[in-house]
C-alpha cells in the first residue's frame, strides 16, 4: 500500500512538472513569434518627416493630408489651422 501511494505521488509530480514545462514552453513560443511579427513590422518601412514638428515616423504610422505628412492629429490639425489664418491674413481686404 506504502509503495501504491509513493508510485502515485511521483506520477503526480512528474504530471505537473511537464505540465508546468510545456506551459513555459508555450508562452516562450508565444513571445517569440510576437516579437518576430514586431521585427517585420518594423523592418524596411520608409520614414517621412512630419510637416509641423520635423519628426521621422514610419510611413505606416504616418498620416497624410494635402500630400503632407504628420506624426499625429493634433499637428495635422495645428498645422491646417495655421495654413487657413495665414491664408486669411494674405487675402485681399
């Protein structure tokens, strides 16, 4: 009886150590693929420069209006604003 429980303590103990091993095997496998998506993600994108503050960003996370590029909607938006004031200061009275 002695050796039956033994046996069966050390097959549970066998049971989760590989189970715990092949948890840790699969969230490595996940992180690695998450990161080698990421690297060609970010590989070979063409930078341009943002038409306000003169940042490179990634084309991809660029946003383009009018042909000009920016880093984000607050310069986009500043920049218009600022293209329709001097626009309407230049205009004839």
């Amino acid at each position: 009886m002695n050796l039956l429980i033994i046996r069966l303590i050390i097959f549970a103990v066998l049971f989760f150590a590989g189970l715990k091993l092949y948890r840790m095997y699969r969230e490595w496998k996940l992180d690695h693929d998450t990161r080698a998506e990421q690297e060609l993600r970010h590989d070979g994108g063409q930078m341009v420069r943002c038409r306000w503050c003169d940042v490179h960003v990634p084309e991809n996370e660029a946003l383009r209006d009018r042909e000009q590029w920016f880093c984000s909607s607050a310069h986009r938006d500043r920049f218009l604003q600022e293209q329709t004031q001097d626009d309407n200061d230049q205009s004839p009275r």
